[in-house]
C-alpha cells in the first residue's frame, strides 16, 4: 500500500444552531465565498435553510453542489471542481 496523508479540520462545532452560524463563522476567518457539498436528498430537505438564510443575511456568496452521491465517480468530483471555478 502506498502511503498517503490524511487532513481534517482542526476544530468541530457541535450544538444546536450551528449550521445557522456557519456564515459568521466563515466571516470571521475571511472567507467571501463557500461552496457548499452535498447530495440531492438533504438539499430537498429543509436542514441546509439555516445556512442558507445565514449566508444571505451575511451578504457572502453561497455555492450548493448537491449532486454528490455514496462514493462519487471522478466525473461528479471533477463537475464540482467546474462548478467551483465558475
């Protein structure tokens, strides 16, 4: 097996309403804009509202991939990518 690296986020927010502070969040770090991954079932819920919402108010451009699938094929990674670059 060839050896790799694996990276994650060195902070996790868990609580009530943190999907609604994420616009803030990314405020304070910066961050303009955010493409947001997800797959077509939770963007025909209404979990991804609060982000949603939170974004506009913040006046931050929000991008929503949601075709993502269960082990995607490089094809839908690399329509992300495309989306991604505009």
């Amino acid at each position: 097996m060839s050896g790799f690296e694996f990276a994650t986020s060195h902070r996790v927010l868990v609580e009530a309403g943190a999907a609604g502070r994420l616009a803030a969040l990314c405020q304070e770090r910066g961050v303009t804009s955010v493409m947001l991954v997800t797959d077509p079932g939770i963007r025909n819920t209404n979990l991804l509202e609060p982000v949603i919402n939170g974004f506009s108010r913040a006046g931050l451009a929000l991008e929503i991939f949601d075709q993502v699938s269960a082990d995607p094929a490089d094809s839908i990674v690399h329509s992300a990518v495309e989306q991604a670059q505009g």
